[in-house]
C-alpha cells in the first residue's frame, strides 16, 4: 500500500517497508489544474509562471478577462514544463467576484505579527514556509489605489512580510515547489475556496499592517522652500503622476542609467522615502512597455529595482531635495490640505492649540551634537566613495597623450579585459597553457605571434586538474626550447567565488602582493555564479555588475583579466569560425574589450592527436584577424610518453590551398576506387564486353560509367575494338566492345 500527501508539506510517497519514494507527479499535476479551474471559474485571473516570474505580460489582465481560449492554450503548453499559476491581486473591474489582497508572511516571526494584528480569513493557503493570507478588498470607491508594499516595518523593525494587491499577484493553490525529486511540495489551500467562502472573508484594512516607513514625513535640509516639510501623501502622488508619463526601457537601449536615474529623481527631486521610491519605481519596471531587444515584455525584477534605489540612496544630490515639489501646483494642494486640518475634518482628530516651545534641554542638546556628528558621517560617507565625477575639458582631453601597447603581437593589448572562448573540448585550455608560458618566458605565442616582453601572470585554472596542466606546461616548453622552472607564471588550481566580495577582495591582494600583471581564469562558468543562486546567467543585468567587479577586482591590483568561457551549444556550423555571439552567458559581449575564440575547422578523430581549428582574434582597439591553427599533440603511448605540442598557424590562403589539395586528394582516392572496380568488372568477363553489358554488371548510370571509361581510355588502360557476330537473320554485324590495352604496347 502506498500513501502520498499532496496537500501539506513536502509530498513524498512511503510503502510499506519504510522506504522513501518519488512522489506521484501526475497525481500533484492534476491537483494544480483542479485549483486552476476552481479559481478561473470563480471569476479570478491567472497567468503561468516559471520560478515565480510569470511567462506572459500579465498587466492588460489586471482590468480585461482573460479568455477561456488563452487560458486552455496555456494549459497545453504546460503539459511538457513545470509551471505554476499566479493569482492575478488587487481589484477586478471585468468581474463580480471581490477583489483580494494577499498578506505573505515568509517566516515564523512575520506570521506571528499577522495573526496578532490581523483577523483570521477562510482564504488561507499553505506555502513551504508559512501561509498566505488572502482577504478582500476593500472597494475602489473606499480605497482606488491598494498598492503592494514590500519587506513591511512595524514597531520600528523590517519583516519579511508583503502586502500584494493591486497589479500584483501570488502563487496560486495547487503550485509546486520541487526541493528534489524526493521532495516535493504543493500549494495548498486550507479549504477549497467557494464563492460563499470568498464572499465571508473580511475586507482588508490597511490600519492591520501600517508601514512605518511610508507615513513619516522627511525633512531634509535644503534650499528648497517645497521640501522643508515635505507632506509625503502629496509626493507621492505628484511622483506617481510623473511616472505615469515616463516611457519603459529596451534592453540594451541605455536602460540601466535610466532606471537609475528614475531612482534619483524620486529619492531626491520629489523627496521620497526609498520605500514609497521603491514602490513607484517597481510598478513602473512591471509595465508591458519594458521590452527586450526583440520587443518581447521584459519587466525589472524586484532585486533590480532595490539595487537601484540602494544605489541612488548613495548618489549625492545633483538638483536641491525636493525640486519637483517647487511649485505652484503642489504650494496650492498643501494650502488646501492646512485649511482642511484647521477646520477640524479629519476623521475624528481634534485639533489642539499648539503649546509653547521650551528651551532646549541637555538632552536636547546632546541630540543635535548626534544629529551634526550624523550629518559629518553621512558626507564622510560620500567622500569615502569609489565614485568622483571629474569630467576633463575637450582642451585637456585633446592635449592628453593616451599610449596602448601590445602584450601579444595581433592577439593581446595591455590592460584591457579578454575573453577566451570556445566550444567544449576545442583547445581552450592548452591554447591559453601556451599564452601563459609565451607570456612568461617572452617567446612567440604559438610559435607565431611575438610577444613584446615578458611578463609575470598567474593562472586560475579549475578544471584540468594538476597533473594534466603540468604535462601540457612541459609539452609546451619543451616546443619553445625553454624550461618551465624560469617562466615568470604562477598556477593555482582553485577557483576564487567571484560573486563574492570578500573572495574577490583575497583575489585582488594576492594578485597585488605578487605584481602580477596578467591573470587567466579558467573556466569562468564554474566560478561565475559559484554562491550567486538568486542571479541568473541569461540575465544581462545580473551578470553585467558581476563581471564589472571581476574586473576591478583585478584591475585594483594592477593586473589584466582573461577569462576563458564557452560557446553555446548547438552552433548553426559547428565547423566554422565563431563570433562573439556564439559565446554563452548574457553581458559577456558587452563585457569583452578584446576576445581569442576557438573552434574546430574538422570534426577531431578521437586517438590521432591532430586537431585542425579555426583561431579568431578581436578587440575594441580594432585588432583582429582569423588563421587556420593546426596542433599535432602526438599519440599516447602505453608508458604516458609520446605526446608533443607541435603547432603551425596557416593564413587564410594556406587554409583554402590545404582544403583545395584535401578535395583533389579525396578525389583522386574515389577516382582510383573507381577505376578498379572498372577493371575488376571487365577482367571477369570471358570476351571483350560491349559498354552496355559491362555498364549493367557494374550497375552503373551512363555518366558516371563514360567519365570511368574515358579516364582509362586516356591513360591507355583500356580501348574499345569492334567484333563480328552474325545477326538471328544470318546478316553479319559489328559491336563496339571495351577490351584492355596490353602491357608494353
């Protein structure tokens, strides 16, 4: 007897022995699209999701029906992925049913300030870590704009809890959460939701969950009369008003200055608090006009958005706090809202005179000493920043002697970051063996390519293995004449995390420590993302700032990067030479200032040791070229000897005439397979054989047998004669026949 669980915890299926089981995925599949009707047919939206990002535009669905056509296509394509399905928040102007707010708690300490400020609901659905609570509503005539808020403040201290409402949306009962493939976990609501269950649920309040931060006012220190006291309701919609007239962003297109900039302008020029900017700002980043390169949506994800809000935080004011508020249009609107105060109409608040200010205490005074020593840290802050804007005149920059010099002849210029790329098993590794020893030793790269001096460099290489890069080290060496105990060159055999910033910083001090001028980090796949799960190595925006601080890491040191990487997979011509396109990873074509790739000209017979590539160079300087690269490593022999580095690099024209001699060379085989066939067939014949006879024993067309004949005939292999037979009639006859020339003749 088998018992699987698929309504709380993880779901795992146990036998009768004991023994732990895969859970019956088509069991929970069909809980998940049970759920889904359920909740389409009670009048709610749903959009499909991967990893919780939803894989269509869901925007135009927040005040549209979605159709019933649409959602069934979507159900189809589901069937080959592992989709979950997002319940679409916040109000519903295309159907009856209520609206629903969604409060997720994401830890025990959250869920324990929800259930004591806010009343229970029949709508509660059980996720991996804690529930979420769903409630209604309240009307757009009671609140017309419920926005989400995220990483709530309350009682002074950030949880990890978020309000979802409007434009916004929550993973939907029956979804999956695959730990392994032991562990599986589903969504699961606590009771199937009905309409009657939807409608006795209790309208949100947003005074259950008041974030702290998004009702204080700001007071900055400025020169603008606007943003003396800011009243942060009115800026928040004079922010959301201009944010509405701001256009999306294309992908590539100047998108990252400009979302910052945004950042900027809502921290500063309207005075914002970073929740409030935050929040703005991300609803922006969700809308269907943010598209990619091919004009597909392209929202900013939530990490994106804050890592731009934390970033404007530390950008010093270009224009004085609050310059947008600096109107009459705003003056007007606080004026109105004083007269309301005065007149008492706020809810039930009294309006008590105002009391005399006292002299200032002790205290009073030790808090503006702290105050004045905050401020001095804050512009320590700034000063203590990587960042200085110290723009040059056109004079200066004309005047400036700016000098570039080569490391590798054609192949390498200093200080500039390089990628190495290459499909897999292309020579990558071996290829950047031999740069590290020319570099080190200042011999030509690949017996080839001078190299100007030599040079102290060090390489990271994780994937070869010791004992493999030595034996390849002293191949090399001992092609180029030299020792590898003299080569200026350092090996480590570990990879450093480079998305993190204490290994990053490890990296920079011994690479200072050591002078070494040229590091080759080998493979970067394994290291890139290494302790980085929440980035993701298609998106441009994650890996962009990763490979950025890759570079300073070692530029800090004075040392130049290069990073050897691989092509993606499934080439349109696995044997032609490759572009910087072919490279996988997003933001590694932005990121290359100069590039070495690698591929195969000829599939590689496993055990020849001879390997005929393609060798492209590049870079921004406008260097580049492409050689056929030619490596004969030799045969492995039962005693691990007989291995050699034996490399020629061809020209264009050497390659086309080797390929040229490669056809005739395999004609000429094909030709001769031919002829003795030929001569085979016509030596079993008895008699001199007519063509058509000897054509049809070969089982030959007409074409292919006459360019035989005609071939053997000019080499004075065979000639045709004639012979007599006498027709059925008696009436004498003559036929053509093929018979072979004597020797000697």
């Amino acid at each position: 007897m088998t018992v699987t669980n698929i309504v709380s915890s993880p779901s795992i299926s146990i036998n009768t022995n004991g023994q732990t089981l895969k859970p019956d995925f088509d069991l929970l599949h069909k809980e998940r699209l049970r759920c889904l009707v359920t909740l389409y047919d009670l009048g709610y939206n749903l959009i499909p999701l991967s990893n919780k990002k939803p894989i269509a535009e869901f925007k135009q669905w927040t005040t549209a029906r979605i159709p019933e056509s649409l959602l069934k296509e979507w159900v189809g394509r589901s069937r080959g992925e592992n989709w979950n399905w997002a319940l679409l928040t916040g109000s519903k102007p295309y159907t009856d049913a209520p609206g629903l707010v969604c409060v997720d708690p994401d830890d025990e300490e959250a869920l324990k300030v929800v259930k004591a400020r806010c009343p229970d609901t029949p709508l509660k659905v059980k996720t991996r870590k804690s529930w979420h609570y769903y409630y209604r509503r309240p009307t757009v005539d009671q609140i017309p704009y419920l926005p989400q808020q995220l990483k709530m403040i309350l009682d002074g201290k950030e949880l990890n809890l978020d309000r979802k409402a409007d434009n916004n949306y929550g993973v939907a009962p029956g979804g999956l959460r695959i730990v392994t493939e032991f562990n599986i976990f589903q969504y699961s609501w606590e009771q199937p939701w009905t309409a009657d269950l939807i409608r006795s649920a209790p309208v949100f309040d947003p005074a259950w969950l008041p974030n702290e931060r998004a009702t204080k006012s700001t007071n900055h220190p400025t020169d603008c009369p606007a943003a003396t006291n800011v009243d942060m309701d009115l800026a928040e919609q004079f922010a959301r008003r201009f944010m509405d007239g701001v256009e999306g962003c294309e992908q590539g297109n100047n998108a990252d200055n400009r979302c910052f900039g945004l950042a900027c302008s809502l921290l500063h020029d309207f005075a914002l608090e970073p929740d409030i900017a935050e929040q703005l700002l991300w609803e922006w980043g969700q809308r269907n006009d943010q598209v990619d390169s091919s004009g597909g949506w392209y929202p900013w994800s939530l990490a994106e958005i804050r890592h731009k809000i934390h970033d404007a935080q530390k950008q010093p004011p270009l224009n004085p706090i609050g310059c947008k508020l600096d109107t009459a249009e705003y003056r007007r609107a606080c004026l109105l809202e004083m007269e309301t105060l005065a007149e008492g109409v706020v809810g039930e608040v009294d309006i008590v005179p105002a009391k005399p200010k006292p002299a200032p205490t002790d205290d009073d005074l030790d808090t503006e000493k702290q105050a004045e020593q905050e401020a001095v840290k804050s512009q320590q802050k700034y000063a203590n920043s990587d960042y200085r804007f110290e723009p040059i005149s056109s004079a200066e920059f004309a005047n400036t002697k700016y000098t570039i010099e080569w490391l590798v002849n054609k192949i390498l210029v200093k200080g500039q970051p390089a990628i190495v790329g290459g499909p897999k098993k292309s020579m990558k590794t071996n290829l950047l063996t031999d740069m590290c020893i020319s570099l080190g030793s200042g011999e030509p790269f690949l017996g080839r390519f001078p190299v100007t001096r030599q040079t102290s460099v060090a390489f990271i290489s994780g994937e070869s293995g010791a004992y493999t890069l030595q034996e390849t080290a002293f191949r090399i060496c001992q092609a180029k004449g030299i020792k590898l105990a003299d080569v200026a060159c350092w090996w480590d055999f570990r990879l450093p995390k480079l998305s993190q910033q204490e290994e990053l910083d490890e990296l920079t001090v011994g690479l200072a420590a050591r002078k070494i001028e040229v590091a080759v980090i080998d493979p970067l796949y394994l290291c890139l993302l290494s302790g980085a799960s929440d980035k993701n190595a298609s998106n441009l925006f994650d890996m962009g700032p990763l490979l950025l601080d890759v570079s300073r890491a070692c530029s800090d040191a004075g040392c130049q990067p290069i990073l050897a990487h691989h092509a993606r997979k499934n080439l349109t011509n696995p044997e032609a030479s490759l572009d910087l396109e072919d490279l996988a990873f997003a933001g590694i074509q932005e990121f290359a200032r100069q590039w070495v790739l690698v591929n195969r000209r000829v599939k590689y017979v496993p055990g020849s040791g001879y390997h005929e590539l393609w060798l492209t160079s590049g870079g921004s300087i406008g260097h580049g070229g492409l050689w056929g690269l030619d490596i004969d490593e030799g045969i492995l022999a039962d005693d691990f000897t007989g291995r050699i580095w034996d490399v020629e690099v061809l020209s264009l024209d050497a390659v086309r005439e080797k390929e040229s001699l490669k056809k005739t060379e395999k004609k000429n085989v094909k030709e001769e397979e031919l002829d003795s066939a030929f001569l085979v067939g016509l030596d079993k014949c008895t008699e001199p054989p007519a063509k058509t006879k000897l054509r049809n024993e070969l089982g030959w067309n007409p074409p292919k047998f006459d360019r035989v004949l005609s071939r053997l005939q000019s080499q004075d292999v065979v000639k045709l004669g004639e012979i007599e037979y006498e027709a059925g009639n008696g009436a004498k006859r003559t036929c053509e026949v093929i018979k072979r020339v004597a020797k000697g003749n």
